[in-house]
C-alpha cells in the first residue's frame, strides 16, 4: 500500500486510509475473480461445447428446412397437373423414379434429426 501524504506535508486521516483499504479491496477482488475465471478451464470447455452445440443445432435446422423445401418441390413436378392422355408406357417409370428420390430425401432428412438429437443428449 503506498503512503500518500498529503500536499501540505500531514499524513492521510483514518478515514481516508479506510476508503483507500476499501478501494483496494474491490480491486483485488475484482482481479481475484479475473483470475480464477481464467483457470477455470471447466468452465471454458462448457461454454464453447454450448457455443458448438448450438451452432450444430443452426446448421442441422437449416438443412432440414432446405431439405424441406427441396422435396416439397420435387413432390410437385412428380405430380402431375392433370391426366395424360395418350402418355407413353415409359412414362411411369419417370414417375416411380421421382418417388424413390423423395423417398431418399425425406430419409437423409430423418437422419440428419435423428443424429442432431442424438448429439443434443451428448453434450
């Protein structure tokens, strides 16, 4: 602690000695808690998993939703807009190929879920 006299020579008064301890006090305190946050590696490693799991939670929304989008627009060209008279025979094979697409979309959809929860229990 240093000894501040004051200009004219006279020492500080108990007063101001108390609020200078005071003061120094909090300082301390707020460096002692500085620190310990900072070795607190625990802590740290929770916090960036939180940061990633929610990041990981964004991405797989967001693919989802483009999955989403993606086959509910190929479910509308596999439809079609009214009866094909005289279509050829070939053109049924078309049609189931669609099928099988969405199908494989709406699976890769279900396994993206399924492992974002999956890694949601983890973390």
């Amino acid at each position: 602690m240093t000894d501040k006299a004051k200009g004219d020579g006279s020492s500080p008064d108990p007063e101001e000695l108390r609020a200078q301890v005071e003061r120094t006090r909090e300082e301390l305190g707020r460096t002692v808690e500085a620190l310990a946050a900072k070795a607190d590696v625990k802590a740290q490693a929770q916090q960036k998993a939180a940061k990633v799991k929610g990041m990981m939670h964004d991405k797989a929304a967001s693919a989802n939703e483009q999955l989403s989008g993606t086959a509910h627009v190929l479910g509308r060209k596999m439809h079609p807009r009214g009866p094909e008279a005289g279509a050829p025979d070939g053109a049924g094979t078309h049609t189931h190929r669609n099928v099988l697409v969405l199908a494989g979309l709406v699976a890769a959809a279900i396994a993206v879920a399924v492992v974002v929860t999956r890694r949601d229990g983890r973390c």
